[in-house]
C-alpha cells in the first residue's frame, strides 16, 4: 500500500452496471478481451465485430450520396488536392493555398459547384489547423486517416516507397471513395465539451513542460550546489524557486543570518520548528562543491532563467485550473465524472473529455478500452497466438485513465481488492493499473449511457449479487 500512496501522491503532484452484451462476470474474473484488428490505424480502423455492428446501423440509416470526393494533403504553405466527381471518373488535381482566405474562395468555388450537396474530405489528419479550418464548413464531411496507412499504401502500391504530395492526394482519393466504410467521420462534441477537452490537453502539455524545466533545473543544481534537492526534495516548489532567486548560490545562502532564514521559510509555509532548524544547521555546515567561477557563475545565470519559467508555468497551470473547474462545473454530465472514486478536480474533467457528449458515439465500452489503448491486442498466424501492449492509441486518453485508476485504489474498497488481486496474480503494478482501468472503463461506460452517479455501494452489492471473490477481499481489506 505504501508503493501505492506514494504513485498517487506522484500523479497529485502534477495538478492534480450493467455487464455489455457479451457477457463477462463482474466479479473480477474476466479476462481482458483483446482486439484483434490491425495494430497501425487502431484510432481509426474498427475490428471485424464493430464494423458488423456499423453495416447494421447504416441498414437503419439511409447512407449519404455525396457529390464528389476529396483528398486533401496538407502541407505548411500549400495544400495539394485531388478531387473527383460522384457522376464522372475524371481526377482534378491542384493546389489550394494555407491561408484562410483562400480556403474560404476554394470552398465557395466548390460548394457553388456542387449546389452545396455534401462532398467527402479524406485528410491525413484528425487534429490541426487544416481540419479545424473545414470544419466549420457544413457540405464538407471530414474523414481523418491514419498516416501509417497512408505510407503503407505507398510502399504497397509504389516499390520504391517514394513520397509525393500528389500521389499521397491520390491515395487519399481511393480511400475515401472505395474504403470509406473502414474510417470514421469526424463529429465535433459539442462546445462546452470541446472546450473542456482543449483546455485539459492543454493544460497537461504545460505540466510536461515544467516537469522538463524542473528536470533541467536538477541537472544544473546537482554541479554546483547539490544540497539543494537533498534539503528540499522538489526543485519546482514556489519555497526552491523563492530561495534561488534571493540566494542562488551555497555562499550567497550562508550569508543570510538565521533569524533572516527562519522568517523565509515561514513566509513560505513551513511551520515544523524542527525542520526549519534542521535545514539552517544543514545550511552551515554544507561545503560548496565547486570554486570555479567559470563554471558557478554560467550555471547560476542558467538557474535563474529556469527559475523564472518554471514560476511563468506554475502560474499558467493555475490558471487553467480556474478555467478548467469553470467550464467543467457548468457541463451537465460534470456530476457523473465527479461522483468518481479519486478523481477530484484534476481527472474529473479529464475522464469527461474522454468520453464526451456523444453517446451515439460508442456503441459498448470495449470500444472506448480499445480507443484509449487499455485494451491489450491479440494477434494470431498459423497456430502462434500472442497477447501485446497496445501502441496506436491516443497516448492522452491512455494516461488519463490509468492515472485515474492509480489514484482509485485508495479511495475505493474494491479497486484497491482487484489492484492486489492483479498483483497477487503477477502482474507487475503498470500491469495491474492497467487491468483496473479495464475494469473501471466498464462501469463509468454504463453510469455515462444511464446519466446516472457512481455509487460504491450500488457496484458492491452488485458484486455479492455475483458472488464475487472481490467481495471477501474487499472485506478482508477493510479489516
């Protein structure tokens, strides 16, 4: 447990039931049931079962008849195009300029032409500045490729593998007209929780940022003043980055009289009496560890500048915070992600990112486990069957769930039975995070369908209902 609590309080640090149809038991007895459709283009490509279940929905939904079909290769100054008509076999081909007035005139041109009926964009992206520009475009029907499969077309369809932005147009343009059953439309959520997703994404790249600089921070410390992550731990703490401001080296800090640092370190909210004395003795008996100006003087100017980002990133991320918290608290299946075991004010809004508005969007929860990469994959040839990590995910997705799921254990009765029931298994702890929020995934699936909160003693008694073995080791745990 202590293992547990410590990766938790690592993953705070960054701030902050129904069964489906195929019928596994809840009581923690299941198998994590793998996909096997092909590893390059799982975002986009669906198994053989999900793309039955999509041919009888389009049997229910009459199927659009688009008037033309579009390939887009995007580029950074210029995008090449290729274009062909539904009713003629003649490909167009040229080239739109990136700006977004002459992207406004191309579109117009074609929706002029086409009398603004519906035309197929095939784009070898599913985020970017090209697709968010189309996108407010109503006739225009997006459709994201993966850019592995794009190349392994080409190398399929060109021996020598060789990239042209015209050639990758065209192939674009036959998967888009010949194979649009094997890609999925790109259907924006709705505003709020767009926003919502943006601002989370958004927010995570700047908490990577500042673990980077906190890392560069370290680096620089550990050669001329060392001392400093053994006294205080976290380099990036507002008190590390106060204290090397006003004293950024072992000589600077040793000039500072004791009443002078007792006052600091209670401006910065440390009250332990014992710790304070502790770090002033230290601070006196400490040695420098170089006298090289050469090398002193150019490491403390690289340290005050990462001082100074590190502080610019503490207070960006505060400030989604706020932002975050805003627009989550107003999004009205909010209550759903919050009534979650751990998740709190950081993963809360992350998991409804995850899942979104669209409920259309999923037709059962392995679709989501597949779509986050929790779901491992199973590949099979000849009579050699093998069980791996699933790699084509959307490594955001991946994170936050198992993030969540280690922060889970602690907080829930029965997460905290099936984690060391995984282990007891085997599985090592990534392993068993992993297996938890396969699990999780499932039930936060069925409260998402039903609008309904998570409530611990509903699953509960639905685990005794089942005779679960989690139930006498939830028990046994309490005790």
């Amino acid at each position: 447990m202590r293992r547990i609590l410590r990766y938790c309080q690592a993953l705070r640090h960054d701030s902050a039931i129904r069964i489906p149809n195929n019928k596994v038991a809840c009581d923690g007895r299941e198998k994590q049931r793998p996909d096997t459709e092909s590893e390059k283009g799982t975002i986009y490509v669906r198994n053989a079962k999900e793309g039955e279940s999509r041919k009888l929905m389009s049997q229910n939904q009459p199927e659009i008849q688009y008037a033309a079909f579009l390939a887009i290769d995007w580029a950074d100054q210029k995008h090449v195009w290729s274009l062909q008509d539904a009713n003629s076999s003649t490909c167009e081909r040229g080239e739109v300029d990136a700006m977004p007035e002459a992207v406004e005139a191309w579109v117009a041109q074609m929706s002029q032409r086409f009398a603004g009926r519906p035309i197929a964009v095939a784009v070898e992206q599913s985020r970017g500045a090209l697709v968010f520009l189309l996108s407010k475009y109503e006739q225009l029907h997006i459709f994201p490729v993966p850019p592995a499969m794009t190349a392994n077309l080409r190398k399929a369809f060109y021996s020598s593998g060789a990239k042209s932005d015209p050639t990758d147009a065209d192939l674009l343009l036959d998967l888009v007209q010949r194979h649009r059953e094997k890609l999925r439309r790109l259907s924006p959520d709705t505003e709020a929780t767009r926003l919502i997703q943006n601002l989370v994404e958004e927010r995570r790249k700047l908490v990577d940022e500042k673990s980077a600089q906190s890392n560069r921070l370290e680096a620089h410390l550990k050669i001329y003043f060392p001392q400093i992550p053994h006294w205080f731990g976290d380099v990036d703490s507002p008190l590390v980055c106060a204290l090397l401001e006003r004293w950024p080296t072992l000589e600077a800090l040793q000039t500072a009289r004791p009443g002078t640092l007792r006052s600091f370190f209670r401006e910065h909210h440390c009250r332990k009496e014992e710790l304070i004395e502790s770090r002033i003795r230290s601070i006196r008996e400490a040695m420098p560890a170089l006298k090289d100006r050469a090398v002193v003087e150019a490491k403390v100017a690289v340290v005050k500048v990462s001082v100074q980002l590190i502080q610019v990133l503490h207070e960006g991320i505060e400030g989604f915070n706020r932002q975050i918290q805003e627009a989550a608290e107003a999004h009205p299946d909010f209550f759903i992600f919050d009534s979650l075991p751990g998740a709190g004010a950081v993963m809360a809004p992350r998991l409804l990112a995850a899942f979104g508005s669209q409920r259309e969007r999923y037709q059962n929860a392995a679709e989501v486990q597949t779509l986050s990469g929790i779901a491992p994959v199973t590949e099979n040839s000849g009579k050699s069957s093998w069980v791996h990590f699933r790699f084509a995910c959307s490594k955001f997705l991946r994170q936050s769930f198992h993030e969540w799921a280690a922060l889970s254990i602690p907080q829930s009765q029965w997460a905290c039975a099936y984690y060391e029931l995984q282990c007891r298994r085997g599985k090592r702890h990534h392993a068993a995070v992993r297996a938890l929020a396969f699990k999780w995934i499932r039930i936060i699936y069925r409260c998402w369908k039903e609008r309904v909160a998570y409530d611990e003693k509903v699953y509960l008694a639905a685990l005794a209902k089942h005779n679960s073995p989690l139930v006498a080791a939830t028990k046994a745990e309490a005790l």
